[in-house]
C-alpha cells in the first residue's frame, strides 16, 4: 500500500500517537531504574504503529481487551496519563484506585475494559463484549489483543471459532514480535505464520507489516468496517519486533544480536517521523514543539502520580463486592 494512501492529517496524528507511546516507555524504564517506582513492566518499545493505527481508527465506545504488555494499547485508545500513572505507581488516584497497577489497567471511558495477566484471556472476554454489542444492537467493534505466543493457547482458538459461528464483531490483532517470552516464533509455532489459521474458522487472516502505518491503516480499518457492517470477525498478524526482553531488565541474551540491531535501525517511530518530514507534511520544529509538549505531559502525569496518597488498609473492602464488606 502506498504512503499516500494515507492523508496527511491522518498519517501526522498516528505519529503523535506513536511519539507519545515511545515517550512514556522511555519515561517508565527510567522511572523503574530510579527507584521512584517500583513495578513488573513489560516494555513494548518497538511496536508503536500497531496501537497508534487502532487508536486512530476505533471509536471511544469501541472495546479493548489487551494484556500485560499492553500499556502501548491503552495509550493509542486514550488512556489518560494522570490515571495511568497513578495506577501504576499503586495510587489512590489511579485508574484502578492503585488495586490494579500495571498488569490489571482499565479505564472503560475510552472502551478499555479489561488488561489480563493470563495468556490468551483477553479473547474469549472480547467475544463477550462483542456478543453485547449484538445485544445493544450497536455497531460497536470489540478488539483484543495478545502475542505470537498466545496463538497457540486453547482460548484464542475456541474464542475466533465462537466469533465465526455467531459472527461477532470482534477483531483478533495478534501482535507477533517473533518471542514467545524468552521463546522464539519459529521454534514454537507451526505452519509459518498465524494469519494463515483464520482459514478454519472461515474468516479472513490478513499477515500485515505492523510497523508500516500504511500497510496496518488498511488492514485494520477492513477489519473494522467488516465487523461494524455484522459481517463477522478477523484474524491480522501484525508483524513486528520488541527491544527489550520479556520483562523489564531480564538477560535479552536469547534475541540474535544481529536481528535485534536491525530491528532497532528500522525502529518505526522515527522512521515515520523522517518521513513527515521528507514529505513536507511537518517540520523539524513542528515535531520537535510537540514532542516537547510530549515530556510535558509526561512529567505532569508522573508528577501527579508520585504525589498521590497510596490506598488506606480499608481500602480492600471496597470495589469487591456488589455490596460492600461490613467492617
């Protein structure tokens, strides 16, 4: 697919998205070797297109599913920062009243329901949010997201065969960066690719460059009119790569040194910024202002975060139960 199917405007706010994301990875891994926070995290450097296209594309009523590595998902749909942050850092202020932290994140303002800590979880939940869509007689998409890894999960599989039969308007986005943890794609998975699976469910598998804006806008936005139009679900394999190791400041010695290098050289996010620029779509110091505005922001959120007080022991009690816990 040509750059140009892309216009302008759009191509330019999927880059802020995607600037914003790589930001607040960048800010979170300093923040954890600081010392100011102490959190599990799962960097998701090096897939910042995937998110930044859905979110551009998804309505705030449409639903996400995402998992542990998700925070990159959150963001692209709206998350706000203040309430991502303060969840983060087990705050009374965050999204999740601190009960959440980074693994468990949801804000349904912007459709973001549930972040699962159980691999291959997030689908079967976004059939359900898509069998409600059914039942609201809404046009409303239901995303969910997971890994290569996740593919080949028992869960993943009943929930595309469920989408099929009942054509749910769900939309499967395996976002494969070729590592099962500390596993690589080829030494795990059959067949050569995911997409190609979509075929015994009878809907259709796209195998799409998740790192080109253009290639993934296409694809998923096919993907969305399907489902909103009641024609059922779809399975994209988007392809790209993660930085880092599974989890934050683990040896990433299993990644071939030579493989991660040129995946960092191609990394997507200045890529596209190089292409605004060499396309006169932006400036040198339009992007630079807003990526200033970026660090603001960022700094506000974590700011905000760390001056937050941490939940009460009493607190447990509470956003339980139907009725609460008498004390």
């Amino acid at each position: 697919m040509p750059s140009n199917a892309i216009d302008n405007a759009t191509l330019l706010s999927i880059y802020k998205r995607a600037a914003l994301i790589k930001a607040n990875d960048e800010r979170a891994r300093k923040v954890i070797l600081s010392g100011q926070i102490a959190m599990v995290y799962y960097s998701y450097r090096g897939q910042e297109i995937i998110p930044s296209v859905m979110g551009e594309i998804l309505r705030d009523d449409d639903t996400l599913c995402t998992i542990y590595r998700g925070i990159h998902d959150m963001i692209g749909k709206g998350f706000p920062l203040r309430e991502l942050w303060a969840e983060l850092a087990g705050r009374r202020t965050g999204s999740c009243k601190g009960k959440g932290g980074p693994m468990h994140l949801t804000y349904p303002p912007r459709g973001i329901m549930v972040t699962t800590g159980i691999v291959g979880s997030s689908a079967p939940i976004a059939n359900g949010l898509a069998w409600a869509a059914r039942l609201d007689q809404s046009d409303r998409v239901s995303i969910c997201t997971f890994g290569d890894g996740a593919s080949n999960i028992g869960a993943i599989h009943e929930a595309m065969n469920l989408a099929s039969v009942w054509k749910l308007p769900t939309i499967f986005v395996c976002q494969n960066n070729l590592f099962a943890e500390h596993t690589t794609f080829e030494k795990m998975t059959a067949g050569g690719n995911i997409a190609g699976r979509a075929a015994g469910y009878a809907m259709p598998g796209v195998r799409v460059n998740g790192n080109d804006p253009a290639e993934m806008y296409l694809a998923f936005s096919e993907a969305v009119a399907r489902a909103r139009a009641g024609e059922g679900p779809t399975l994209l394999e988007c392809m790209t790569f993660r930085f880092f190791g599974h989890t934050f400041g683990d040896d990433d010695s299993y990644m071939p040194k030579e493989q991660k290098s040129a995946a960092m050289a191609a990394d997507p996010v200045p890529a596209l910024r190089a292409r605004l620029i060499a396309d006169r779509i932006a400036t040198e110091d339009e992007l630079a202002s807003f990526e200033a505005e970026i660090e603001a922001q960022i700094d506000d959120a974590v700011a905000f975060a760390l001056e937050s007080p941490w939940p009460e022991p009493d607190d447990l009690r509470f956003d339980v139960f139907e009725k609460e816990i008498a004390a």
